[in-house]
C-alpha cells in the first residue's frame, strides 16, 4: 500500500501545534473526537494525527482519545483503493455512512472536524446537489447529533470570498464577498455560506461552541489524481513527461499552504478558537500566478526532471467565474491563536513531489 501522508510530517503536527506536546495531549488526551470526510485529503491528516498522539500517550502511560472516523468511501477525492488502510487500533472506530442521512454516535463526542465536502471544481460541477447537501443537510445532520457543549470545527473555504476586488487582497474575515449564487460554483461556494450561517445561527441561539474555518489553496502528500486540483494536476503530467496544462491567461494568482501548517491551524481553532466566529488558514504569501508555480516547480525538479506548460482556455467541465487572486490576511489567526505558517512554498513543493513520485507512479 502506498504511504498516503509523510510519517515525518504527521509527527511534525503532533509535535508543534501547541506550544509543546505535554500541551497536545491536555487538549485531546482521554477525549472522543468525531471526524466527517474521514477518508478525504484533510480527513486522513486528522485521523493519522489522532494515531500517532494516541502511539506517544501508550509509549507515557496517558489516556488516548477515542477516534470516530465517519466516511461513505464514495471515492470522489480519496484513495483510490476508497477504504481505510488505518492500523487496526482500539481507538479507531471508522463507520462507513454517508453523513447527509441522519447520525447518532452511540456515546457523547467532545469534538468535531466537520471536513466532509465535495472540493473539487470538476466533481462539484457533476455532484451539484450532493455538494449542497453534504455541506449544509450533513451539518445540520452533526449538529442534531451532539451536544450543547461539544467544540464543532466547520470547514468552510476560500470561495465563500469570490472573486475580491484589488482593495481587499489580502483578504480579511470581515469582507462578505463577491459570489455569483446563480452560477456553475455556485453550489459549492453558497453551500460553504449556508454552512456558516447554520453555525451561526447555533452559536447565537443555543450557545454552542461553533467555530468556522477558512482554508487558502492547501497541499500536500494524500492529494489523489482524480482530485483534479492544479497540484495534482501539475504532477501528474510532470512525472509523465507531458506538458503541464495552465488554463485561462496563467496569470491568476494563489498563495498554498502546506498539509502541515494547515492542520496545525485548524487544531489550534478546533482547541482555541472563539465560539461563532470565522478564521482563515492558509499561508500569506508569496503569491504566485499559475505560470510562476510552474516556474517554482521547474527550480525544485531540475535538473532530474524537466517541466513545460502550454496555456490553453479551461474545459467545459472546468466551472466559470475563477477567482483572480487568492491570498489571506492572517492577522486574526496570528494574534488570537499563535497561527505561524513554516513550512516555504519551495521545501512544501520538494515533499509534495517527493511523494508523488511514488503514489503517482
């Protein structure tokens, strides 16, 4: 089987998502935690995460946490055998059910990682409905299964921005967006504004501990080939020796963020974060084009490998209306939360390719 993550980077989020690891396990050690989309690029990361801390608390005598792993294996954007290939741990529980139909976990949990979504611009542009439902029925479906005091962490995205002017790049959580509710994305972005609005309206008039996230462009090993995505994408044609496709003019521009600042981001919300509010997580910069990340990747591969790129208009199936520029301001998640990304984008690109020689092969 091959790796789905780096060994080295799941213990690089154990070690250093707070300030120390005696701090990890004060925050999770002995606790039941619920992970939706268990099975998906971000679900994985958790899961191993929540394995390796529970390997270190038996190796010190402390209490691990229980792992609730929820999946439907449908196999839009996970492995691609689609099942788990988890250890088999007393901790783990893995449920396969599809989570837009109604849930009950047979004890209490004291977190959820709402991460079930469908993020793929190509799949969404096929699974319009399921989209919406999983993002917003499926919440709801968690929320009516916990309790009042359970720490829920939703993923919401990037998109719910739009396609933000000059004046708000970088972009903050208080700027409400420029989003197309009639269009070909519409029924991811909206979805992922619903979702927020239900965790809201829960913290607002039930008191819950209800907090958002909003992920930049985050990568890393575990991304599969169907998931279509430009790293992905990139690779793949790389490694075959083929031309890379950069759609549109390759002159929109992103900011990407690696697996493990990313993870660490979300933990220290899920653990810290102000109930009813919402936090970016990504990386602030550099901002490159798609032609610059070519560029960037060519630094990384050479001279072992050569990349070339032809520019070419987006497919039919490619959904309209692509945001110019993606880039955060991490302000809120620096000050409150001690959010500091480390990984560079050259050393992040170096891992993702390492992998994905092996996993693509």
């Amino acid at each position: 089987m091959k790796a789905f993550t780096l060994p080295s980077d799941i213990n690089e989020i154990v070690n250093s998502t707070f300030e120390n690891l005696e701090k990890f396990f004060e925050v999770f050690g002995g606790k039941r935690i619920l992970i939706t989309g268990a099975c998906g690029f971000l679900g994985r990361y958790f899961v191993e995460t929540f394995l390796r801390a529970n390997q270190i608390c038996r190796e010190k005598g402390t209490p691990p946490c229980e792992i609730i792993a929820i999946d439907n294996l449908v196999g839009w954007t996970n492995t691609e055998s689609s099942s788990p290939c988890w250890p088999n741990d007393p901790s783990l529980a893995f449920v396969n059910h599809d989570i837009t139909k109604d849930f009950i976990p047979e004890r209490p949990v004291d977190y959820v990682l709402y991460a079930a979504g469908i993020a793929s611009p190509h799949h969404y542009r096929r699974l319009p409905i399921l989209t919406l439902e999983v993002a917003t029925k499926g919440f709801q479906n968690i929320l009516a299964a916990t309790g009042k005091n359970t720490r829920i962490l939703y993923f919401s995205s990037s998109e719910i921005y739009g396609d933000p002017d000059p004046k708000n790049v970088p972009t903050t959580e208080s700027y409400r967006g420029y989003v197309n509710s009639m269009g070909p994305r519409s029924c991811y972005d909206e979805s992922k504004r619903l979702g927020e609005t239900l965790a809201y309206i829960h913290h607002e008039k039930f008191n819950r501990p209800i907090m958002v996230v909003r992920p930049f462009n985050v990568y890393g090993p575990g991304m599969q080939k169907r998931d279509y995505r430009v790293l992905p994408n990139f690779a793949q044609k790389i490694l075959e020796g083929k031309a890379v496709t950069v759609y549109g003019n390759g002159l929109q521009t992103r900011t990407f963020c690696y697996a493990t600042d990313a993870i660490r981001g979300f933990l220290s919300i899920l653990a810290n974060g102000k109930p009813g509010e919402a936090y970016n997580i990504g990386t602030a910069g550099p901002e490159v084009s798609m032609i610059g990340l070519v560029e960037v990747i060519q630094k990384i591969l050479k001279p072992e490998l050569e990349v070339k790129y032809e520019i070419t208009p987006h497919p039919e199936s490619y959904p309209p209306d692509e945001p110019q520029r993606r880039c955060p301001s991490l302000l809120k998640a620096t000050i409150e939360l001690g959010y500091n990304p480390k990984v560079e984008l050259e050393e992040g690109l170096r891992r993702f390719f390492e992998w994905a020689k092996e996993a693509y092969s």
